[in-house]
C-alpha cells in the first residue's frame, strides 16, 4: 500500500502533464492559419460555419472549446486582439484535477482521494464563479466533486463489507 501512493501521485501528475501537452501546436511544414490569429471584427461577426469557411478548414477540438470565450472577452473589452483574448479563457487546473483524482478514487484509496477530489473540485468552483471570463472548467469540477463522493462511498460500502 505504501509504494502505491507515490505511484498514484506520479500518474496523476502525467496524466495532467498528458492534458497540458496535448493542444501544444504541431510543426507544420507550413503553418496553417489559426482562428486566434484572424482580426477580432471577423471573429465577433462570423458564426462557427463562416470562420470554418474563412479559413478554408474545419475548427479544431481547443478553437471550438475557445470560441464562446473567446466571443464574450472580446464583446466586454474591445481593445483585445484575439490572441489575447484566448489566454483569458483558460481550464482550471483544480477542475481538471478533481476530475482525474475523482476518477482514481474510484480504483484505488476511495476515502482519502475521494474527500481531495471533492475539496479541489470545491475550491474550482469557487474560482470559476469568482472569475468565470478568465476561467473554465465547471463540468469537470462538478464531476470531480461526484465521482469523489461515489469513491467515498464505495471505500466506506467495501469497508463495511469487510467487517
């Protein structure tokens, strides 16, 4: 059991590396144009299917999570570039977390991962509320917070089981 916990903390923390590598930008021979990289009158004036259109492709996975964001940053403060309005519109890294803490309780050390899953998907949320145009994440706070009360749940069910 002893060598199993910083097993656990090392997967969790490149599980969240994994999550932070995966929307860096590949090297292309040539580099293709970006949404973040259009005049901000383009994006606030085109819809989804005519930014897929100025740019001759379909949005991406991070353009498509981005955009609503992206939208709203540039309504309230008109002196933006796009660019800098994505980097408002960021994931919580608590939320994310939660998340993945959430989902290990439920293998592995339910009480004690369960109850940090359902603290850093609190503290998420409290941030998100606090700053929702400069952070995202609220789903995976909220199924953070839940799968770590099923994890503590279950560990006190196995348990009780047990006896």
């Amino acid at each position: 059991m002893k060598k199993s916990i910083p097993f656990l903390f090392t997967l969790f923390f490149l599980l969240i590396n994994a999550y932070t590598t995966i929307g860096s930008p590949v090297p292309y021979a040539v580099q293709q144009e970006s949404l973040f990289d259009l005049e901000r009158t383009e994006v606030l004036d085109l819809d989804k299917k005519g930014l897929e259109q100025r740019l001759n492709r379909k949005l991406t996975f991070k353009e498509k999570v981005a955009l609503p964001f992206v939208k709203r940053k540039l309504k309230k403060y008109p002196k933006l570039s796009t660019a800098e309005a994505t980097e408002y519109a960021k994931l919580n890294g608590l939320a994310l977390a939660s998340f993945i803490v959430g989902l290990v309780s439920l293998l592995f050390a339910g009480i004690i991962l369960g109850i940090c899953a359902i603290v850093f998907g609190g503290i998420a949320l409290n941030k998100i509320e606090k700053f929702p145009d400069e952070f995202r994440g609220r789903g995976f706070a909220a199924a953070g917070m839940i799968l770590g009360g099923v994890g503590v749940i279950g560990a006190l069910i196995f348990i009780l089981r047990m006896m």
